[in-house]
C-alpha cells in the first residue's frame, strides 16, 4: 500500500460546495482558493437554460465531484436505476471526478427527505453492498460512501466504524470521511473519535468533508451545514491528515450561508492546515 503523501487523488486542495446564492458573484471574479466544487446530482441534472450555463462555466473551469441525495443505498425500496442512469449521463457530460452517496436510506415509497440509519448488522452489509455494486455496474465507475450522522443505533450488532469498514470490504467502493459526522457521532454515541480515525482504511479515502453543526444539549449535536467549523473539528481535522495524510478536503455549508468572503476565510483555514501537514511531510521525509 503506498504511504499518504504517495497517494494520487481525483481532486485536489480544498473545495467548496457550490452553491446558486454566490454563483453570480463567483463568475464575475472566479475565486483562486478553491480547488473544486461539489453538488449534488439531482439539483442539476434536468436544469437546462440560462441556470445550465451558469453550471457549465463552473464545471469548464474547475474540477467537480458530486455529492448525491436521494439513492437511498440503505432502504427497501427497489433502487432507482432510472435515476442511476440519468446521474451516469450528467457524471459523463460534466466530466465529473467523484460521485458520492451517503451510507443511509431517505426512502421507501416516497421519500422521507431525512437520513436514516440503518442497522449496524452482517445482513445490513450484505444487503447494502450489493446495492452499491450495482450502482458501480451501472454508473461504470467506482463510487464512495459517506459515513453519517445518525441519532439511534437500531437491531446494532457491531460498532458504527465496524460496520462502515464492512460495507467498503464488501462492495469495493471507496470512502468519503465526514469529519464534522465523526465528531458528532463521538458526542451522541460516546465514542473516542479518534480511534474512529485510526480504524478507517487510508488506501479507500476519496476525500473528506468538514462542516458545522448546532448544538443541542451538552451531550447531543445536530448535523446541519448551518455553521462556522467549531474548533474541535479543526482539530480533528489536522489529526486526519496526520494519520492520512493531506486528503482533498470539501467545506460544506448548506444554509445560513455568510457573505462570500467570510466562506472563503473558512476555506482558507484549510488550505493552511494542508499546508502545515505537507510542510511538516516534507521536513521528515
């Protein structure tokens, strides 16, 4: 297995959820700091018109993973491969690097417009894994599943990194580390985040994602993308990349958006941690 600061990745630096309140703004002086950009597939993939254009200036200009919502990989429902093969289209045409989806269900025969968790158990694995290669079968690509935020751990049989390391093995897909949902998780679950981090397979990491979230009590917090990135999640943050090394790393921020440069000033805290864990590689390698 080569070492982190060996691994090749589809992206690069530190990217930035794209977002239509500050896409006007951003064509008019495309931002320098940042990397690449991610969405998500169904907001886009029926958009024609002006809106279309809009995306296409982005998307000829920047490298763009995606971040899908609705597959609903965890649920009973038969998967929707109409809505596969429409992704595999919009993947193809934008020369999309990554497509992602969440380690959940949101449906069954509607959707629940909500992440679900599903039963850390072997049958759980074995149901969701062939779910996955048959996403991968269809969309002809490798794909990566994000670990999530979950609030009830119902029918568990084995630990939530057990089982999130299961569902890789079994489906051969690749990772997206949330790092904000670790560390959510670690408070609601009381879990040590970082022997999560330690058991999570470097070689299967795609990239990884910091964001904010609300809290709720003492000991429960709530995943929104409505807030800054809180300190301990920085922390975590550096502790990843000294474990893997410097990873892509995406800022998401869903609502409560602030003005373009005070997300540009979180994005830039990235880039500096980045640069503090390469700068520290390359004076030990």
């Amino acid at each position: 297995m080569k070492s982190p600061e060996q691994r090749s990745y589809a992206v690069n630096g530190a990217g930035l959820g794209l977002r239509r309140s500050f896409m006007d703004a951003m064509r008019k002086s495309p931002p320098t700091d940042v990397d690449f950009f991610e969405v998500a597939p169904e907001n886009w993939i029926r958009i024609g018109g002006a809106l279309k254009k809009k995306f296409r200036f982005f998307t000829e200009r920047y490298p763009f993973v995606t971040h899908g919502l609705s597959l609903s990989l965890g649920g009973p429902h038969p998967l929707d491969e109409q809505l596969l093969h429409e992704i595999k289209k919009f993947l193809d045409e934008h020369n999309v690097r990554i497509y992602s989806e969440h380690l959940s269900y949101c449906a069954d025969d509607g959707h629940l417009y909500d992440l679900m968790p599903i039963p850390f158990t072997a049958e759980a694995v074995t149901y969701v894994a062939a779910r996955i290669r048959r996403v991968q079968d269809i969309l002809e690509r490798r794909i990566a599943i994000e670990n999530v935020s979950y609030y009830a751990a119902p029918g568990q049989e084995m630990d939530e990194a057990e089982f999130v390391c299961a569902v890789l093995q079994e489906s051969d897909c690749d990772l997206l580390l949330d790092i904000n949902n670790i560390y959510v998780n670690s408070i609601n679950h009381r879990y040590d985040p970082l022997e999560f981090l330690q058991r999570m397979p470097a070689e299967r990491i795609a990239y990884l994602h910091v964001a904010g979230h609300y809290v709720e009590a003492e000991d429960l917090r709530v995943d929104t993308h409505g807030a800054d990135v809180c300190d301990p999640v920085w922390t975590l943050l550096e502790s990843a990349y000294r474990r893997f090394g410097v990873i892509p790393t995406l800022l998401e921020r869903d609502f409560n958006i602030p003005p373009l440069p005070a997300l540009l000033g979180e994005l830039q805290r990235v880039h500096s941690l980045q640069s503090t864990q390469a700068g520290g590689l390359a004076r030990h390698g």
